[in-house]
C-alpha cells in the first residue's frame, strides 16, 4: 500500500504548490512539482495536436522548452515516437551511439542545448493517445525506479487534469482524486469503443462523449458506462453537436 | 494430476516468452491451463498499477471475471488480503466465510464458487499482484496444488520482466504500465466488437481471442487493428469461420 500513498504525497504535493500560488490544480502546477521533486533539470507535457504532430502544453525552464520545439521543428525524437505509440523510452545517455544513429539530427542538438538524459512517458487509454510526460536531465545517468514509479504517477494524473480540463472541470487545493478512481472499470473501455462506432468516431472523440454525458447528467462515469454496455443508453448523431 | 500435461503446459508457456511476446495472451494462457491441470473451477489473475490498484487482467470465465472486480469495487475480498498482507490466503468453505468477508463470501457463493485460494505475485521485495484459484466445492486445496499454482505464479512473473525488456532498459514498472494499458485497450476493441455485432462483451473477447489464435496474430495488435478499424468486425468473423487448419 505504499505505492497508494505515494500517490496521494504526489497529489498534496501537486495540490500545495497550487495553493501557495493561489491558482487552481493544472497540468503547469503538476509540471513545477515533478520539477521540484524529481532529480530531473526540466519537465514537459505535450498533446497530440489535430493538425500539429505535437502541442506543448506546459515546460519548466528553458531546456524542456526548447528541446519540445527542437523534435517539432526537425520531426524527429523521442517525444515524437511516444506520441506516435511506442512505449515509454528511457534515455541513459543521449550520447551513447544508439541515439546518436536513432535521431542523427536530435541527438547532437539535444546535447548542444545542454541535455544528456531523457524520460518520455506515454500518457494513453488504451488506444487513446493524450500526449506525454517528458522528463529532461543536464547529466547522463538513469532515474532509479522509485523516482520512475513516481514518473508515472505523474503522468496518469496530467492524463486526467489534461481530460479535466477539456471538460472544463477545475480543482482546487484540497480536494481528493478518489472520485476518478471509477475510471478503471472495464465498463469505461467497453462502452468507449461501442460508443466510438455508434458515432463514427475516433475512441479518443469517444471517450470525451462519455465523460461529457455523465458530467452533464451529473452522474458517475462507470454508472453511465455500464448503461451504454447494458443498451439502456445510446448515442446517437441527433445529440453530436 | 497429469505430469506429462504439465511438463507441456511449461513447455508451451516457455515458448510464448520468446519472440512476439504477448502479455495479455500469456496471462489468458496460465489461467486457462491452471483450471484445467489444477482441478480447479476457475482462476483469475489481478496486477497492480503505479497507484498499487489492482486491475482485473485475464481470467478463465466471465463470471470470475465479474466476481475478481466485484472485489476490487467492494474492497472486500481474499485476493485484496493476498496482495495487501503479500501472503498466501485461503478459505475451505466461502459458506461460512461472512464474518471475514461480509460481502465477497455471498457473492462468491451466488457464483457457484466455495473454496478460494489466492496466492500473491511476488517479485523480490514487491507484491505485484495476486492470482487467486476458485473451486465449486468447499475443499481444502491439496499441498501440491498449491505448488504447482505458486510455480505457475512465478512463470507469470518472470513473464513480466522478460529479457527483452531489459534488453530495451525497460523496467518492470514500465511493463507493468503496458500491460494494463494493453488491458485495457482490449477492452476499448471489445466494445468496438459488441456493438459491431450485437454481442456482449466476454463474447466479442472470444471472437478476438479465436481469431489472433487462428492467425498467429498477437492479441493486443489485433485489439489495436480492431479499434483503428484496419481489421474489421466483418474479415474476424468470416475468417475465423474459414481459418484453415495448421
């Protein structure tokens, strides 16, 4: 039960720091926190974009910044392959040969900015593809698994304060996470794919349908889904707006 | 217990570790081959994630399936004792299991289910999950079962830390992250699936499983052409009708 725990040190922690700037809970807040707490130079967040491959969502410091916009403008990098669907990619030592033939354009300018050692963690349902979490050091080495455990931490909760805020749901300091805990029904997934071909529409379009239909009829997520697995609750085009 | 369907059965588990390795096939495997060399009713298999909640990832039946979350939803139940106490846990008789589990016991008995042995996944110092083996009648699991349960439990777990993750500097945390996400991309094209065909869901799981097998397709891949629409709800069904045999 340690691992729980250390959710919820990571959640206060996220939580006071938005406190002590007065601002609600974001993904910003989540990146400064990660920054502060994880031996890392800097911490990014990008989205898959529509029409961009990428869109940065918050960086801390002037390095993750212009590493993010380093992969967009040359097309090529770690950041871009997760977003792409791979799985995380944990980078000891961008100058170990293996990266500088992987990314022959990235690897040597990543380095001249000042970076030797990348994390880039998918943030994803399933299909759903939301975006990463992408953890920048000014020294090669690797993260040790507990600040690897706490990495992805962070990233499943930048996953749901990126869904929140596209839901326009705002947090503030003190309240808990618990109520997102339902989200690990199956049901969820289920009734996301039936949903998805009822529309004719991408999981990810799906999936915000879902939630935006319980967050309308203020009723819990799993609820909801188990009546769209059940066939009490369609979608239908009438209601797409 | 047959000796000879045993040695197969590692046989047979050893060979998916390599090349193409699919975890949630693997899992679906071990369960399935525990149910039938073990003598037991039904098995069920349940991993933590990076917030140390369990998840549901393969079980035998849909109605242990359905009893495994039942758990998970009341935080009531032997296999959550098992991970939490990172012991072995066990119970002859689930009729007369109410005082220990108010309401997992009458669940378990209006399944069909007496007899509960759950045992945990352990990976050195860390408890990753708990597998837990169910029986129809109230009976005290012979010693060699449990065993040959735990052996099997261990081959799941190094199923998870296979060699060709630390190959790509993975560690077991990441994996264990791909796997539940892998889980739950299943169920994203089980859904995809039900509705498709007007089926339910453990029979849009069927239909997929059947099919990766007949085609030597991994499970998650076909799950991911499911859901992107590369593969379609029609092609599954007619070509796992007219799947040659091999």
């Amino acid at each position: 039960m340690t691992e729980a725990s250390q959710v919820d040190r990571i959640w206060d922690a996220i939580t006071a720091h938005a406190g002590a700037l007065g601002v609600p809970v974001s993904v910003h807040t989540l990146c400064q926190t990660a920054a502060d707490g994880l031996p890392v130079t800097g911490v990014a967040v990008a989205m898959s974009g529509s029409f961009l491959v990428s869109e940065l969502i918050c960086a801390t410091g002037p390095l993750s910044r212009q590493l993010e916009e380093l992969q967009l403008t040359i097309g090529e990098g770690p950041t871009l392959e997760v977003l792409a669907g791979t799985g995380a990619i944990l980078i000891e030592d961008l100058d170990a040969p293996a990266y500088q033939a992987r990314w022959p354009l990235f690897a040597p300018q990543a380095i001249d900015i000042g970076a030797r050692a990348m994390f880039v963690l998918p943030l994803r349902i399933g299909a759903i593809r939301g975006g990463v979490l992408a953890l920048y050091v000014d020294r090669p080495g690797r993260l040790g698994a507990k600040d690897l455990a706490a990495a992805w931490v962070y990233s499943e909760l930048a996953l749901e304060l990126l869904l929140d805020e596209q839901d326009g749901i705002v947090t503030q300091e003190g309240q808990s996470t618990s109520y997102r805990h339902s989200e690990t029904r199956p049901e969820v997934h289920q009734a996301t794919g039936m949903i998805s071909v009822q529309l004719g529409i991408s999981v990810g379009d799906a999936f915000t349908r879902l939630r935006a239909r319980a967050f309308a009829d203020d009723r819990p997520l799993s609820e909801v889904a188990i009546d769209v697995v059940a066939r009490r609750i369609r979608f239908d085009h009438e209601d797409t707006r | 217990m047959n000796d000879e369907r045993l040695a197969q059965t590692f046989v047979e588990l050893a060979d998916t570790l390599v090349d193409e390795f699919d975890l949630v096939e693997f899992l679906h495997i071990l369960v399935d081959r525990c149910v039938e060399l073990l003598d037991v009713s039904a098995a069920g298999l349940m991993l933590a994630d990076s917030r140390g909640r369990l998840q549901v990832m393969a079980s035998s039946s849909e109605n242990i399936r359905l009893l495994e979350l039942f758990q998970l939803q009341n935080d009531d139940g032997p296999c959550l004792d098992c991970y939490r106490a990172g012991e072995p846990v066990d119970h002859p008789d689930l009729a007369t299991a109410e005082d220990r589990w108010p309401r997992f016991a009458p669940a378990a008995a209006g399944a069909g289910f007496r007899t509960v042995h759950a045992l945990p996944m352990r990976l050195r110092a860390q408890i990753i999950g708990a597998f837990n083996l169910f029986h129809a009648d109230p009976c005290q699991l012979d010693r060699s079962v449990t065993q040959i349960g735990q052996a099997m439990v261990d081959v799941a777990t190094i199923g998870l830390i296979q060699e060709r993750s630390l190959r790509r500097n993975e560690t077991l945390i990441d994996q264990l992250q791909t796997a539940l996400n892998s889980r739950v991309l299943l169920e994203q094209a089980k859904g995809v699936l039900a509705e498709r065909h007007g089926i339910n869901p453990g029979e849009a799981f069927t239909l997929l499983r059947n099919y990766a097998r007949r085609n030597h397709h991994r499970l998650t891949q076909l799950a991911a052409a499911v859901v992107d629409g590369s593969t379609t709800a029609a092609e599954l069904l007619s070509t796992s009708a007219a799947a040659p045999p091999d």
